[in-house]
C-alpha cells in the first residue's frame, strides 16, 4: 500500500511505501523546516542541495544529488532548502 504524507502546509509531500522495510519518497518545497524521528533514518538526496543540522551540532552540513546523512532514533534535525529537493528516506 503507499501512503500519501502531507507537511508544513504543504510544502513538504511524500509518498510511504514498504519494499524490503519502509520508506519515503518525496519533495521539499524552499524553506526552513525541523522534523523529529520515532526511529533511525538514513535520508539519501536524489536531486538538488539540503543544508541540513543535526540535533546535537552547531554546524551546518551541505548534501548534495547522490549524498547521504543518518539520523538517529527520538531526534530531530533541521533543513534549509533554497530550491526544490528531492529524497528518499528508510527508515530502520
């Protein structure tokens, strides 16, 4: 079954699915957002730029199309997006 995910007004949209675990794909609209995690997250770019703060740092970190950053379980982490991104997202 694939499951349609709705935040931020809009501005964050993705589609759940199950294939060998569970995991999102999506869209992240410009803007500034903080999402909180129930458990580990492996958040790979497909296309576009994410600055991204991981809970715990002071220094923000540039992903690229291609990169990939984790996540860990009852967190939180922040993002800048000045265009467009496109991920994907599994979840442990």
């Amino acid at each position: 079954m694939i499951t349609v995910n709705e935040y931020f007004d809009g501005a964050v949209k993705s589609l759940g699915y199950e294939n060998h675990g569970k995991s999102t794909v999506g869209v992240i609209d410009a803007g500034e957002y903080e999402f909180g995690t129930s458990t580990h997250e492996t958040m790979a770019v497909l296309e576009g730029q994410m600055q991204v703060l991981l809970a715990g740092q002071t220094e923000w970190k540039t992903f690229n199309a291609g990169e990939k950053f984790e996540i860990e379980a009852n967190s939180s982490f922040k993002v800048k997006i000045v265009e467009q991104v496109s991920y994907l997202c599994k979840y442990k």
